[in-house]
C-alpha cells in the first residue's frame, strides 16, 4: 500500500509538471499583443478616414501620431500607402504591394497640425490639416 501511494504521487506530480509545460508552450502560440490589433501603433485610436478599399487609422500619445492604412478585403497582395507631414516638415511615408495593411508611419509632434493620406488599390482618402 506504501508503494502504490508513492506511486501515485509520482504521477500527480507528473501531471503537473505536465501541464505547466504545456502552458508554457501554448503561451509561445497565444494571440499577438494588443499592439498588433492597431497595426503598430501606440497611442488611441483619434480619428478614422474610411474610403471604398479601406480605411486610414490615425493614433496618437502625448508626443506622437501614428497611421495605418489598412485593406478592407486583406488577402491578395495589391498597392498600398500611408503618410503623415507635420506641419512644417516632410512627409513620413510607407508604400508598397501589401496584403493587409500599410505603415505603421510616426512622427513626432507636440502642438503641430498633421495631414495624413492612404490608400489601398484605387481608394484612398486624405484628412487635411488635422489635430492642431
């Protein structure tokens, strides 16, 4: 009877070791971070441009503006681009055939206007001159 209790806490120990080691293995596979679900980029979400093909997501944090274009349909690789031009400075710009989504672009600003443009394929939609 003293062996066949060793042996079962044997194979509770076991068990357990087990499954500790495959929560740290499925903790590999888990979901992305929350910072993938925006594209990249920091900050809350300030302002949505939505056009035909997709939309223009635009984020911002106490020093910065982000943007990301992303596809409405992803999938199949086609044309995209995003930009954003501080006032005063020069366009920050990501382009290229994706299939998702384009960026994320950043630039730093405190208390200047940003314009922001994207497109993917044939839509494409512009803020103009923006959080001032």
């Amino acid at each position: 009877m003293l062996r066949s209790r060793a042996r079962g806490r044997w194979a509770a120990g076991l068990w357990v070791f087990a499954g500790a080691l495959w929560l740290s293995v499925a903790g590999l596979f888990a979901a992305p971070p929350a910072q993938a679900a925006t594209g990249g980029c920091p900050g809350r979400l300030v302002k949505a441009l939505p056009f035909s093909t997709g939309e223009v997501r635009i984020y911002r944090t106490r020093t910065q503006v982000c943007a990301v274009t992303v596809a409405r349909e992803p999938g199949r690789r086609r044309a995209m681009a995003v930009s954003i031009q501080p006032r005063g400075g020069v366009p920050v710009r990501d382009a290229g055939r994706f299939t998702r989504y384009a960026g994320p672009v950043t630039v730093h600003v405190i208390n200047r206007c940003v314009y922001v443009k994207g497109g993917v394929a044939a839509g494409s939609a512009d803020s103009g001159w923006i959080l001032c």
